[in-house]
C-alpha cells in the first residue's frame, strides 16, 4: 500500500498484492491489482518476471465470469512477446526465455485442467512430466506431474495417476 506507480517495486508489489486478493478470493480485486500494471511497466519487464505477471493474470480471469474465454489469447499474446524478447535478449539470456516459457505452459496446463479440458495437453503434459527428458526443469517437472495426475483422474485413468503418485513420491 505504500508504493507509488512511480516506485521500481511497483509491479512486483501489485503481483503481490493480486495473490494476496486471489488467496482471499477475491478475484475481482486481484485482477485490478495487476490491470493498475501500465502497458510501460509490462513492457520493461524482464521475460521471466514477464510470464510471471501474465500467469498470475490468467489465474484471476479464470475465476471471473466473462474473462475465462480470454485466457487462451493471453497466453498466445505473450509467447508471441516472448517469442519477440528472443531477438532483443543478450546472449547470456536463454535460460530466462526457456524458464518464462516453461512458467506459460503450467499457466497453459493449470488453465486447461481448471476448465476441465483435459485432451488438448495429455501428450504435452506427459512430455513435460517425463524423468526421461533430461533439460526439464526439476520443479516445472513435479507441477506438471501433479496436474498430470488430476487429468489422468478426471479422464478416466486413476491406475495410471496412482502409480504417477508413488513415482512423484
């Protein structure tokens, strides 16, 4: 409450802020908290701290009548910047592009699970999920394993999210 616009720590401090009102379920607030981000400020954010703001903004719209349909081109809008941040991205910066994008695609699968439209992401979530797969980041493996298991629930397959759940274990 202290910050200003003005203040660097302004777009952290409204993410903040947003969790906080989504926490309390209030949904509504959350989503005021992040729109008060200026597209300046968006703009100036690095690719990571970029996703991150986008996946919080995708949480709050999931849970406001109307806005839920409006996920989906949020998430094609910012690959496509992050898809741009590419070119424009020092050499030393891949990892940052690949850890925004892994953060898009839980947002992607979170979103999918949360409107229950499982099939669209079996295969990529399984992928995501795999031990097999040595470049995957160790934590984005463990969420996408544990949002595997809801949809192999919700699809019919609880032998297969059983044993998940003991690998994961």
């Amino acid at each position: 409450g202290s910050l200003s616009p003005t203040d660097p720590e302004w777009t952290e401090g409204q993410l903040q802020k947003s969790a906080a009102y989504l926490q309390l379920g209030l949904p509504l607030q959350a989503m005021a908290a992040l729109d008060d981000v200026s597209e300046a400020q968006l703009g100036a954010l690095g690719a990571e701290s970029y996703a991150e703001l986008i996946a919080a903004k995708a949480d709050c719209m999931s849970w406001l009548p109307g806005r839920t349909g409006e996920v989906p081109e949020l998430l094609r809008q910012a690959r496509s910047r992050l898809h741009e941040l590419a070119g424009e991205l020092p050499a030393g910066s891949p990892q940052a592009l690949t850890r925004a994008g892994l953060c898009l695609d839980l947002c992607e699968f979170n979103y999918l699970s949360f409107v229950g439209d499982y099939a669209p992401m079996m295969d990529r979530l399984s992928a995501a999920a795999s031990p097999d797969v040595d470049d995957v980041d160790p934590v984005h493996r463990l969420r996408s394993a544990i949002i595997l298991m809801e949809a192999l629930c919700m699809t019919g397959r609880e032998v297969d999210a059983r044993k998940l759940m003991r690998e994961i274990g």
